[in-house]
C-alpha cells in the first residue's frame, strides 16, 4: 500500500493555544503543559470530553508538529457519539485524575471522531485487527511521533470500572507499561514501529497487488462462489451470518436477494435451487430482525447489532447509515415477495427517518442517537437502552391489565425481565425487558378467544400508549446532529427508492419520501458542495466543517443522485452526478492499479493512502463506485467510465477471487462487466397517461444491473437539453412519440412499441 507524505516536522509557532513553551534548561517533554482543546471542535463526540481532565488535542497540523517537537508518545483515542463502550471509557478512565495525570505528562492525548475522520480511524483499526486479531471502538492506539503504530487495543477497563473483566489489563497498567518502554528501551520501540509499518501496508493492500493474469477470471462464477460461502456461515436457527455480535449486514442480503433477478445467464450459473434458497435465507433473516429487539417496536428504526444470537438484546445505538441500508433491503424483500411485513418494515423506518430525532427541519439527516440515555427524568446517571427498556409493571400501569397480559405475551415482557444476567455485564436491565415480538396474532387470539383483528388493534393501541409516554416521560439519547455528506447519500437512495416503490400504493407516502430525498439534496448542494469546484465537504454540524469530502462521500452521494433522478426525472440530478463523477476520479483515482483511494492525493497528515474493496458496516467505495460507473457509461453513452468500472473490479480481482463473499457489493459490477449494464429509455411526454403506465411497470420490478431514462418532449430546460445532447444516442429519439428502446452503452438494441416492453424487461435484471 503506497503510504501519504509524513506529516510536518517543523516546530510548533509560538503560542499554540494549550501548550506552554519549555524551559531551555531541560528537556522539553518534561516541562510541556497541555490544556484541554476540545471546546474548539464542532464534533458532538470531541467536545462531549471537553470537560475531562485529560489535556485532549485534536488531530490537526499543530498537534502533530508538538509531538515532534516534545518527542512524545501520541496516543489516539477514536470513538463516535453513539459508542457505549465509548462513554463507559471514558467514566472509567477519562475522567479519572490519576489516569489523566499519565497522559497528559508522558504523552500527547488526541481524540477523534471516526465519523468525520473515518481515514485515520481505518488506518489504525487495521493496525489493531492485524495484531490483536480483532477491534472495534473505542479504539485506541499508541503512536510514535511520526504516526507509526506500536501498541493498541479497544476497551481497557479503567480505575473506576464496576465490573472489571476477567483477566484483562487495566488501561492504568498499559499507561505505565508505555511509559516504561518508552524511557527505558526507546530504540527498541522506534525500531518496532519501523517494523509494524511495513507489516500493515501489506495487512491492508487490498486493491494494490496487481491484476496481471486475472484479466478472464472476474465472471459469473464468482457469484455462485459468494453464495456457497454465506450458505457455510448462515444460522439456519436464528438467521444472519457467523456468532454473536450479529450485524445485520444488509450488502450481504441484498446480493442474496437479488441473486434471482439477475439475466438468465446468472441464474444458470449460480443455480435454480440456489436462488431460491438465498431468498430463503433472507427472509427468515429480516424476519427474524423485524420481531427481534434489534427494532424498535415502538418508535420504528433498528439499533446497530445485536448482542445475541437471536437478535433480541441490541446495543442500542441507532445510525444513520445502518437504517438506510436496511430501508433499501426491506424494500427489495418486499419487491421480491410481496411479503407485507417486508414493506410495512421498510415504511416504518422511512417514517423513522422522516419524522424523527434524525431529521434536520432545514434538510438532511443527523448522525445517529446513543445507546445510553436517562431512565427518567431527574435521574443522574445514564444506562444502556433507559429509553428502550420497560418493566412489566409500566406495561400494567399504562395498558390495563388486560391489554399488559396480551402485550406481555406478545412482546415476552416478563415480572423479573428477559435479558440473561450473562449478557448484562453492567447490572443496568435489572427486572427490565427488550421488546420482541415472540408469538403470533393468531396464537395469542386462540389463547384469549378473541379474533385476530381485535388482537392486532390491541397491539397498535398499546404501541401508540407506550410511544406517547415515553415520548414525554424518558429523556431520549444523545444526539449526534453531524450531517454527514456519505451517510445521507445512503438516505437519498433509499427514500428515493421507496418513493418510486411506494407510488403504486400511497401517493401521499411517495411524495413524502421523494420530498424528503430532494430536501436532503438540497441541503447538500447549499451547505457542502462547491458549484465551481465541484468538490464536497464532509460534514457539516452548525455550519460547513473544514474536512474535505473523502471517496466514499463522493461514491454514495453521487450514486444517490441516479436513483433520485430516476424517482424524478429531473435532469440536474445526472449532470451534478456527473460532475461529481469526474471529481472523484480526479482525486481518488489509482491511475497505476486501477480503482479508488479512500483520501486524497493530498492527504498529508496520514501514514497510508487506502482503498476500500471489502464491504463491512457500510457498502464499499469501489463497490458502490463501480455500479455508478457503469450506471453513467449507459445512460450518458460515455465509455471512458465503463472503463473505469472495469479497471476498478479488476483492482481487486486477486481479493476477489480468493473470498468473493468479502466483496458482495462488487458482484454486480462483475455481471456489468460481462453482460453489460442497460438503460430502459422512454421517450415521449412524461405526464402521458400511457407512458406513465410504463414506467410503473419498470419500476415495479428489482433491478440491480438496469437504469431508467425518460427523455420528456416537453423539457425544455437548460439540463433537459444537456442530458439529450451529453448521450449521442438520445438524438435519435426527437420528435419520436411513446417509444422505448434497451440501451447499452453508446449503442442502443432493439426498439420496441410500448405494449412490447414487458416482455423485453424479462431479459434485464
């Protein structure tokens, strides 16, 4: 992995706020004063340890340059303002004088947010998982002053840690232990360092170990390659994948469930039996986290992941990106199915995000709310899920007893609880329950010989009880109120795909979604976008942040753009696509090996340029960029981005074709890449009573590896006229009245009358 220029290595200017300058009489580490500097941030998470007696700096230039200059150890803290091991760190050990008074005289203490610095966060986690065999947040690592690793891990319980765990080093002990080898064997832990670094770059060249020889390897097989790995992982007992923590991990889902809706071609090669069997695992898989404690059964949207096997004790934090993702899947369930627990689902997280503590009146959607809240209000300290949790005798108190005890039943409320004290590390769900849905209507009517219909609206009288007492009674979680440009190009796509999903059904519904992606967008392009540039920022909380966009801000938002003009028709949305497009190719383009680097060329405080191939909680930037690259060769007839997406599967061929279920968000390029990508495009007037009826039958299908375009006669608007004139092939349609041609790249197939176009929709996918 080729590595970023080294940081600054001049001295810190005089009067950096926070330091005090040394005495020339003695050594300069000894007599550095630090000041806490976290004020400064617009980070929820960084300035939430404002207050901590730990001299925290941020990670900026000046930082960087005191550790230099002092010589000191830089140890970096990384965290988000959802994290609940996050926060018991930092009660632990945080605000513990003793462990402030180690690092705030041996060391330089920096906090970062990983949402808003997600390159450094990826560096260090790779660190962490190749030498500790695993990671998560907090993550916090030891650092020469010259950015190189030499020691990290997660959570280290602290001097004030209630429940230390067994035979785990305290975080005081890894202090001392520092500190120790740092006065004593400085050489040796500079030249571990110098060791380590080479070390990582080879744990994390993903996308940079050449393609020769791979060039006829990247075709359909792979699929059936990725589906027989997730069949040897899958839980037949509770759905998902592998051991608790179980994440829901909707790119693996969704690959699974579109596996059948690909050409014929696919299907041959991956199996009949097979395809069906993946749509089996998925639904009892978003079955199983539709009923489980993972969602919220009261207020919609789902916690991040589940602590148990069977989805019914989550840590509670809900994220952004998390409920976008698992929108777009519900969705396509309900598109393969027809299953209407499926849409019911994905409309309750669309209103989730739509209508609740996510949602910026001006536009845009926030980050994410904690796991850790108030129980009530007056209350002192904050527990894991307070919001979340009830006690049977609540239930009697605000349903009645007669409406608690078919509650009770239906959402296994118990007079002790239901969280196993085994997974209650904290003592915090004492006698408290996790709603789960564990019986059905029916089995609950027999029991209390009553119809179906009366015990559903039982239910849906008690949920609206329940959700207005704790709407007014709990206080809710922390807010994380970062508009992040990435996470709410994930939104976009998703409520745009739920607007054109849901227009067959509740206009009111659609038009309410597709407002809120085109807000969102809005919000966007005001707040975060250059019009001259055309270059993104990342975040933006009270104002625009410093932070320039990384790729995957680039891949998710542009990608978010083709979905909404496909819910709109609006032509702006392709050209802003299409300019972003260039952009990120002109920043993050890997002009040797092919595919994107997730920083700049630029990026100057960072030890590693990376790429990002594999999928993890998020979709991959060259998974996500490849679609995207394919989806504009067609519709804009430009083949240099087919080329593009092709070089970018090609990048990670040698990853991709030793663990083809790492990298499902890739498998779709790799079908474009064989059999192409196409575009439906109608031409005629779009307020066409007939062309409409077309164009719902278009978008009542799931398509992965197929765009829509509508060329309307009566746009005559400045993009109008651009997407016409941008594509080549659209100059034919002028003047032609309610036609349809399939088009592939610069060149179009057959052209069909419009009573002709179901049957050809029966050959895409």
């Amino acid at each position: 992995m080729s590595s970023g220029p080294n940081p600054s290595t001049a001295a810190a200017p005089r009067g950096i706020p926070g330091t005090s300058s040394a005495s020339k009489s003695g050594p300069a580490h000894d007599e550095l004063v630090l000041q806490n500097q976290l004020s400064k941030s617009r980070s929820p998470y960084v300035r939430a340890h404002a207050t901590n007696p730990v001299a925290w700096q941020l990670w900026c230039p000046e930082t960087l340059a005191l550790a230099k200059r002092h010589n000191r150890i830089i140890f970096v803290s990384i965290g988000y303002a959802a994290c609940h091991w996050c926060h018991v760190m930092e009660r632990e050990s945080f605000e513990n004088d003793e462990i402030a008074r180690v690092l705030n005289e041996n060391f330089i203490p920096i906090k970062v947010d990983r949402e808003e610095r997600p390159d450094i966060d990826r560096i260090y986690m790779n660190f962490v998982q190749a030498t500790a065999g695993s990671g998560g947040w907090p993550l916090n690592v030891f650092l020469t002053p010259d950015l190189e690793p030499v020691f990290g891990g997660t959570y280290w319980p602290g001097p004030r840690a209630s429940a230390p765990m067994k035979d785990q080093i305290g975080f005081l002990e890894v202090l001392e232990k520092i500190v120790q080898t740092w006065k004593e064997q400085r050489a040796k832990f500079l030249q571990s360092a110098k060791e380590i670094l080479p070390r990582l770059r080879e744990f994390a060249d993903e996308g940079l170990k050449g393609t020769e020889g791979d060039d006829e390897t990247l075709d359909v097989d792979l699929l059936e390659e990725a589906y027989q790995q997730f069949v040897a992982r899958y839980d037949p007992q509770h759905g998902g994948f592998g051991f608790p923590p179980k994440f829901p991990l909707p790119m693996k889902l969704a690959f699974l469930l579109r596996l059948g809706t690909f050409p014929r071609t696919v299907k041959d090669v991956v199996g009949e039996r097979e395809c069906e069997n993946a749509v089996s695992m998925v639904m009892f898989t978003l079955n199983a986290m539709a009923d489980g404690g993972i969602h919220d059964q009261i207020g919609h949207g789902f916690a991040r992941y589940s602590v148990t096997a069977d989805w019914s004790l989550p840590h509670f934090e809900k994220m952004l990106y998390d409920n976008a993702q698992l929108l777009g899947i519900y969705l396509d369930a309900w598109m393969v199915t027809k299953d209407q627990k499926m849409l019911d689902t994905a409309t309750g997280i669309a209103n989730y995000l739509c209508d609740d503590a996510l949602a910026n009146k001006d536009g845009g959607f926030f980050s994410s709310e904690g796991a850790d809240s108030l129980y009530r209000k007056g209350d002192s300290d904050k527990r894991e899920g307070a919001f979340y949790v009830w006690t049977r005798h609540e239930f009697e108190t605000l349903l009645g007893a007669h409406e608690a005890a078919i509650c009770a039943k239906y959402w296994n409320v118990q007079r002790d609880g239901n969280v196993d004290p085994m997974d209650d590390a904290h003592d915090e769900f004492h006698n408290q329950n996790v709603l789960s849905v564990v019986t059905t209507l029916e089995k609950l009517g027999e029991i209390h010989n009553l119809p179906t219909e009366k015990i559903s609206q039982i239910i849906a009288d008690a949920r609206k009880k329940l959700k207005a007492h704790r709407d007014a009674e709990r206080p809710r979680p922390n807010l994380d109120d970062k508009i992040i440009t990435a996470w709410n190009g994930l939104a976009i796509t998703a409520l745009a795909r739920a607007s054109n999903i849901l227009r067959g059904t509740d206009v009111a519904l659609a038009d309410k979604f597709k407002d809120a992606a085109i807000r969102t967008a809005a919000f966007i392009r005001k707040n975060l976008y250059d019009e001259k540039t055309h270059a993104l920022k990342r975040v933006f909380r009270e104002e625009p942040g410093d932070t320039p966009g990384f790729a995957d801000d680039y891949a998710f938002f542009t990608s978010s753009l083709i979905h909404l003009y496909e819910a709109t028709f609006d032509a702006s949305y392709l050209r802003w696509a299409d300019d972003l497009q260039k952009k990120q190719i002109e920043l993050f383009w890997d002009s040797k090996n092919g595919g994107f680097f997730s920083t700049g060329e630029d990026a100057n405080d960072i030890i590693l340029r990376l790429k990002d191939g594999l999928d993890s909680q998020e979709p991959s930037i060259n998974g996500v960029s490849a679609s995207t690259l394919f989806r504009l060769s067609t519709i804009l007839g430009d083949d240099s981005y087919a080329t593009y997406a092709y070089k970018t599967c090609l990048a990670f061929s040698p990853e991709i074709l030793e663990h083809p279920a790492l990298f499902p968000t890739m498998m779709a390029p790799i079908v474009a890449c064989t059999l192409g990508m196409r575009s439906v495009v109608l031409s005629g007037r779009c307020n066409d009573s007939e062309i409409q009826e077309q164009v719902r039958k278009v978008r009542e299908r799931l398509w992965t590896n197929t765009t829509l375009v509508m060329l309307d006669e009566d746009d005559q608007t400045e993009d109008g006229k651009w997407l016409r004139e941008r594509n080549p092939l659209y100059k034919e349609f002028k003047g032609k009245e309610k036609k349809v041609q399939i088009c592939e790249g610069t060149k179009c197939l057959d052209a069909f009358d419009l009573g002709e176009l179901e049957n050809a929709l029966e050959e895409l996918g």
